[in-house]
C-alpha cells in the first residue's frame, strides 16, 4: 500500500468524493493523489478541482491603491480574534502600502524594507506585534500592478481580495464608469474564483489534460465514438466559461460574457477598455488544517 489515511483525508478534501471512492481512486493509482483525483473524475464522481483545498488560516488580505499603483498582500495569524484586531489589520494595510511605494523584488526584500512612520523594518514591525498580538503572524504572498489602471475590492472584512488591473485609452482613468467596472469585474473575481484571464492564458498541458478526461468521461457515459470529437470540444469550452474569467458569463447579466459586456462599456465610454490581469488571494488558501479526529475515523479503512 503506497497511502496513508492522510491521503484519503486529503483526497477526499479536494473532491468531495467519499471515503471509499477515494481509497479506490488511491489504489487504482498506486497513492499518486493527483492521478486519483482524475480517476475519480473520469468516473464522473468529482468535479473539475481548483487547487486551493480547504481553508485553514486565520488573517486578512488588504488591496490597495497609491498614487496608481494597485498592491495586495495576505497576512496570516492564528485565530479569528486576531484577524479583527484593529493593530493587526492596521500592520496589514501599511504592509500593502510598503509594496505599492517600494516594489519589493519578493517577500524577503519586503521584511527588509523600511516599515511606515517607524525606524524599524517590517520584519521588526512583524515581530513586535508578534509579541503584542500574542500570536504567530506571517506575511504570506502579495502582488503589485505599477501601470494601467487597479481596482481593489476586500470581501468580508479581509477574506478575500481582489485587484483588477485594465489597460485604457486616454482619458478615461477617472471615469466613474470605468471605475464601475473595474469593481463589477472584482467582485465577479470575487465570487466565481477564476484560475485564468482568458482561454489563451491557459496552459496547453492544462487543456491537454482536460481534453484526456473529458473524453475519458464521454466514453465512460457510452457516448457513440464519432461524437467524441463534439463533446470534448464543448467540454473544454465549458472548462474555459468555468475557469476564465473573461469567458464567464457576467453575474450581472449573465446573457453574455465578462469579455462582451467589457466591450460594451468601451464602446459606450467612447474608448478602448483591455483587462490585463488580476490577483485573487483568499486568506489560508492552500494551508494544511490542523489535524483532527477524522484522520483516526478513516484510518482503519486503509489497513
């Protein structure tokens, strides 16, 4: 046996698929997690899964904007009490104001540079509100945009941040329109959590790999042979409407796409409107949880 009962737990995370469709899905791929997961998808028992897992950490992502440039940063604390302590979710907001004023290269660049209205670096600050909070903090991840025009967008009082960045034609910038839309486009980001831009931004492994289970799944559903072809096709583009965000359809009006509905307010702003990127953090994203009992529950199941 080449799992433990970790791997059934953590299986069964990602998929939401039971206990026992996971153990199978774990030896029929000899404990390789992620070819389980496309095992249980070619049997039609999970569904497409984005890599975050379960949430875990404690904390709060900011977004903010200075003097044009959009920053966004993830800061993690040990319990919910902390992450709605005002010193900590000030410490967060200057963090995001150092990256926006300072362009650090990566995360050990930012601890040495100089925290605002203090003598200290945001390393020193970091560790004295260490002590002050009475919990373990951590800057985990942040993003900076330094042209074009960002919009932030905090969901839940730090729980989530978004910061759309847009290239635009001259004078539209301040356009409260404009402006409109870059917060639709946020919270759209917010709420549907796509992985990619567009359908060009994903990888062609990636596409590669959909297209091996889409039809993996179609021939497992006893689909004709000569309506492969057509059924993967739709299924990617499904993959794309799913997973990018210009290809989704606007929550607002879901009739068209985020792309159309873009074009539309370009052309009723009477200028060019291109959406270049965006930074979506959810604060634990990705972090293991803390062990429970439910590891010892399914423990006997792969004795």
């Amino acid at each position: 046996m080449n799992f433990t009962a970790k791997d059934v737990q953590a299986l069964r995370e990602m998929t939401g698929v039971g206990m026992m469709n996971c153990k199978e899905a774990l030896v029929a791929s000899d404990g390789d997690i992620n070819k389980a997961v496309e095992y249980l998808r070619e049997k039609g028992l999970a569904a497409a899964t984005k890599k975050a897992g379960r949430v875990a950490a404690e904390g709060a992502v900011c977004a903010v904007v200075k003097n044009g440039v959009g920053a966004i940063v993830e800061v993690n604390c040990e319990t919910d009490f902390a992450a709605k302590n005002e010193k900590f979710l000030s410490f967060v907001e200057d963090v995001a104001g150092v990256v926006a004023d300072r362009d650090p290269a990566d995360l050990d660049a930012l601890l040495a540079m100089p925290y605002p209205g203090s003598t200290q670096t945001v390393d020193a600050a970091l560790k004295d509100n260490v002590l002050v909070i009475g919990e373990n903090l951590k800057i985990r991840r942040f993003a900076r945009y330094s042209s074009g025009v960002s919009v932030p967008y905090i969901h839940m009082g730090g729980k989530i941040g978004v910061l759309v960045n847009l290239e635009v034609s001259e004078g539209l910038a301040d356009n409260p329109a404009l402006l409109a839309l870059g917060k639709d486009l946020a919270m759209q980001t917010a709420a549907m959590r796509p992985s990619y831009l567009d359908s060009a931004s994903v990888p062609q492994d990636v596409v590669a790999k959909e297209q091996e289970i889409a039809r993996a799944q179609a021939i497992q559903e006893g689909k004709p042979e000569k309506a492969l072809d057509s059924i993967v096709k739709g299924r990617i583009n499904k993959y794309y409407e799913d997973n990018c965000l210009l290809n989704q359809p606007f929550v607002k009006e879901n009739k068209m796409s985020v792309a159309l509905h873009v074009a539309s307010v370009a052309k009723e702003l009477g200028g060019n409107i291109t959406v270049k990127a965006f930074t979506r953090f959810e604060r634990g994203e990705g972090i293991e949880k803390k062990e429970d009992n439910f590891a010892a529950e399914v423990a006997s199941m792969v004795k």
